[in-house]
C-alpha cells in the first residue's frame, strides 16, 4: 500500500526529473506540501520523512494542522478574507495570494497593530486569465501593486505567484507559466525582486511543467495526500 513516504519520495523523484530535463538545480526547487486532504498522521509522517514546508488555503485548517506541526514553515495559499487577516498572518509565515491593494494596505494596518518588527513575507498573485474571473492582479497592474508594496514596510515582496488553468493543453500551460517566469525575470533585473525572489507555479497536476518554465517553489497536495476514498 501507498504511504506518505512513499508517495512524497515520488514527488521529489519527479521534482528532480523536471529539474534535470530544464537543466537546473533541484536543490534550488522548494517543495510545499498542500496539507488541505492531509491527516495529522499523515503530516507527522510527511514530517518524520523530511518536509518541512506546508500550506493550506484555509485560515481555521491551518491553524489545527500548526498545532500538529509547530515547528514547521507554514504557507497560507488562498485569498484573505479581510475578517481573518490577523489569524492568517500569525498561523503561517509567508501568505502567497496577495492580488490587490486593498488586501494589501488591510494586512500592513494589521501587522502594525500586531506591533511587527520585521517585514511580512508576501507574493503576489497575479491572474494570468482575467477572463476566467479568478482572483489575482492582472499584468497590466502589477507594476503598480510591486511599487505600493514596496512603499509598505509592514511587507516584503518575496516573490510572484500564479493559478494555472485547469487544461490538459501542455502548451496552454506552458505559455501562462513562461510568461509570468518572463516577468519574474524582467522584476529581478531591475531590482525590484531580490535574486532569492519565489516563483509559485505548479500543483499537483502540473508541477513538472511548471519547473521547466522556471518555477522554483510549488505547490503540491493530492499527490502526496490524496482525498480519502468515497464508496
């Protein structure tokens, strides 16, 4: 039978692949396990087998499953609601769905009276399909969402962050994962992200081609903690 382990090892197996394929590091690729359909045994073991990194996309879950992990990096993964900024940003170390300047300006008015000393760890997600009505900055209004944050000292711009579409179209994918690594580049040679900036592409169902147009974190959950069986 299929554990955990196992099934972790397997991913990092394919991480490696990806990497090996695009020519690059596979050391330089983090790894966040999406623990939305995990148990907490199943995080135990995910942790006992050396992940260290986690996500949820849901404030109140992340929140249970930290207390099974305290000691693990914590990545909240889906857009805020303003009423449970606060319990977002002191369950998880980093937020990666900031799309739009009102969440934006909402989480430094938080972290300063939460009285942070340091600057909040954010990236952007930028919707690559506006059409598709997903949450998300679009690339016209990036430049400007990248400026404001800079002018934030409650938050750091760590990085960009995008949703694939669901499509089996591999040149579909391709396209929306190269174009926003293009502008991760573009942000990188200006300076204004750091050369340690997080690119966040690819889930469970696309990671590998996500890594071969340059992502260098992703997201992965069902392929190491798949949803209990229905009969």
């Amino acid at each position: 039978m299929s554990t955990t382990t196992s099934r972790l090892r397997e991913v990092l197996q394919r991480i490696d692949a990806a990497a090996a394929a695009s020519g690059r590091d596979a050391d330089a690729i983090q790894l966040v396990a999406v623990a939305k359909t995990a148990t907490p045994e199943a995080l135990l073991e995910a942790w006992q087998a050396g992940q260290r990194a986690f996500g949820h996309n849901r404030v109140q879950a992340l929140e249970q499953h930290r207390l099974v992990l305290p000691d693990a990096e914590w990545h909240l993964l889906g857009p805020l609601q303003h009423n449970k900024v606060r319990r977002g940003l002191a369950a998880a170390q980093i937020f990666q769905a900031l799309g739009d300047v009102r969440t934006l300006e909402f989480c430094a008015q938080v972290l300063a009276a939460m009285g942070s000393t340091s600057p909040y760890p954010v990236l952007l997600q930028v919707n690559l399909h506006p059409e598709d009505g997903r949450y998300g900055c679009t690339l016209q209004d990036l430049d400007a969402l990248v400026d404001q944050l800079a002018s934030t000292p409650q938050l750091h711009c760590a990085g960009l962050m995008t949703l694939a579409l669901a499509t089996q179209d591999d040149r579909a994918l391709r396209r929306s994962f190269s174009t926003l690594h293009k502008c991760f580049q573009d942000l990188q040679s200006v300076g204004r992200l750091g050369l340690d900036a997080l690119l966040s592409m690819g889930m469970s169902g696309d990671f590998e081609t996500a890594i071969e147009e340059g992502a260098n974190l992703v997201r992965v959950g069902r392929a190491i903690f798949p949803p209990p069986a229905t009969y």
